[in-house]
C-alpha cells in the first residue's frame, strides 16, 4: 500500500486510544467471523493491519496470521502486543506493493478494514492478492461505501470517497475472484467541527478464489 504524505506512524501510538476506532475494528471482526466461521486451520493475512485492532480479534482463532502494513510505527505497536502476549500463530511483516516488493508464503483468508480507500490502484493490489490466496481460499474486505469526501476530516492520502458496490464488484471480477458479494457490515457515526453528525456505512466484501484454474 502506498499513502502519499500522511504519517501513520506519527499516529500509530496513540491509534488505539479512539474508542470509536476499537468499536468499529470489533463489530468488523464479528461481520467477517459470520462469513467464515470455520476458522481454526486458517492461514490469514490482514492487509493494511495498522495497530492489529482486526489481527488481534482474530488471532486465538486462527491457526496462524500475518499483519502487513507500509507503516512501521504501526506495526512495531503490533510486534509489542505479539511479544507481550508471547503470541505463536503471529507474525509481522512491513510491506508496500508499489515499490516492486512481494510477501512470502500463501494464505488461506485474505482481510482488510478500512484499507483500500487509501491505495490508488486497486486493480494492481488486487493481482498481488489474488496471487497470495491459496486456491479455494477467500477474501473479506471492509471499508466505506461511496460518501461526499466528508468522513475523514484531512483526505490527505485518500484517493476513494469509498466505492459504488456495482463497481467494486466488477473490479473484483475482473481480477478472477468469484462468489463475489457486498452487504452492510456496520455504521459510522461521525460529527464534523460543527458538531453535525453523519452516519456513514461500512460494508463487508466477501470472495473466493477458484479451487482449480
């Protein structure tokens, strides 16, 4: 993932102090645990884990899973919650796509929260993606439906107002995923300086990669 001036690790020590944040990477969690709840045996990958709110609530779930993310503030508060609860089953792993780099191994589920409306190219992420994913194995992607540029209050490094459905749908097809569906993961309510708030929907993209070519 590649985010153009904005300086996630700068904010990655204080990521988890946002309730709202928590709130949201837990009520995610519990929408993509209802798509796949045999869990147990998977490999995951989560892209774009930032802090790991997604990674730790699947963790003791899973059988192993990696945090990747281009920020390494973020993923050195990851590693300290890994050592301090002397996890296992995971890993981190510092990586951008844009610059030519390529991640190890294969994953049986693929996730992300709140990713995808910071990265320019989504047809090329998701070549890389596909490639990682075992045959047979899935996709979750969360993030923001289609909104009026009004969610983040500084859209420095966003290059979606989040996506129209149809359209994320298509884009997805056309990468060679299959059983693609969209439906509504949870809202977002969010007051701007003037104290009007707004609700925004996030929704949960669901997918496979064929079993045989």
């Amino acid at each position: 993932m590649s985010i153009e001036h904005r300086n996630f690790d700068f904010a990655a020590e204080h990521w988890d102090k946002r309730s709202q944040r928590v709130l949201l990477a837990q009520e995610i969690a519990d929408a993509i645990l209802k798509k796949i709840p045999e869990t147990g045996s998977l490999d995951v990958l989560d892209f774009g884990c930032g802090t790991g709110l997604i990674t730790m609530q699947l963790q003791p779930l899973v059988h192993s899973i990696t945090g990747v993310d281009s920020s390494n503030g973020m993923l050195e508060v990851l590693k300290r919650k890994i050592s301090n609860l002397k996890l296992s089953n995971a890993r981190t792993f510092q990586y951008d796509f844009t610059q030519g780099q390529s991640l190890p191994g294969k994953y049986d589920l693929i996730v992300s929260s709140m990713t995808f409306h910071h990265v320019k190219a989504i047809d090329i992420l998701l070549q890389q993606l596909y490639r990682l994913l075992m045959p047979g194995g899935g996709i979750c992607i969360a993030d923001l439906d289609a909104e009026d540029g009004r969610f983040h209050g500084d859209n420095t490094g966003v290059y979606h107002f989040g996506f129209e459905r149809d359209r994320l749908h298509e884009i997805f097809c056309q990468a060679g995923f299959i059983n693609v569906t969209i439906e509504t993961a949870t809202h977002i309510v969010k007051a701007d300086s003037q104290q009007n708030e707004s609700s925004f929907s996030v929704f949960l993209l669901t997918a496979g990669k064929p079993a045989t070519p």
